[in-house]
C-alpha cells in the first residue's frame, strides 16, 4: 500500500478520536492509524523532501487540522487530541463509510454553508 493521502486519513482519524472521548495521544494515533492503512516500515520511515518530519505523520496531521477547523476534534494540550462533542455526533450518525462529498466537505477549508 502507499502512504495514505491526508483526506483519504479523515474518517479513521474522526472515527478513532470518537472512539476515545477522554482524548488519544498522537504517538498512540500514528501508530493506530499506521496500522489501519498497514503501512511497511518502511513507508513509516520515510520522511518529507525536508527530511525533518515523516511523512504519514504530517499527512495524518493534515486531516487532524481540517477536522479541527470543522469543529469535529480539538487539542486540549500538545500531544493530545480529541473528538468534540459535535465530532462524535458526526460519527455516531455515520455509521456507514462517509461518502467521497462527506470527506471533501470536512477537506474544504472553506466555512459550510
């Protein structure tokens, strides 16, 4: 497999902060997430053309930041985050995979309208 795209990330990353109401620690969530997308080793060592940050790391922090724009997940404190209240309503009444329109909706940096 190759390394996940950061939309392609926003489902299992929403669905695994809802899975933790009291927060989940970001080494917890790569490694989780890593997993889910069966990433190699060495898919997980690879690091950006800036070598300063592996690369699933900043794809899955990508889809954290448009979740968190959303409202859908927040960081009480660095290393931490959570699924608000609204992100685990969004969950619990998606129970089904989201749609391609439901991802790109949470992607858009734009505000909902």
């Amino acid at each position: 497999m190759t390394i996940p795209t950061y939309d392609t990330c926003i489902e299992p990353l929403l669905r695994l902060l809802a899975k933790h109401p009291e927060g989940i620690r970001t080494t917890e969530v790569y490694e989780k997430l890593a997993d889910h997308f069966q990433l190699t080793e060495s898919e997980r060592a690879e690091l950006l053309p800036s070598g300063t940050q592996v690369v699933y790391h900043n794809r899955i922090g990508w889809a954290q930041d448009r979740i968190k724009r959303k409202g859908l997940s927040s960081s009480p404190r660095r290393g931490l985050w959570k699924a608000t209240e609204a992100g685990v309503r969004f969950i619990a009444s998606h129970p089904k995979p989201l749609t391609a329109q439901e991802i790109q909706a949470i992607a858009r940096l734009e505000p909902d309208k």
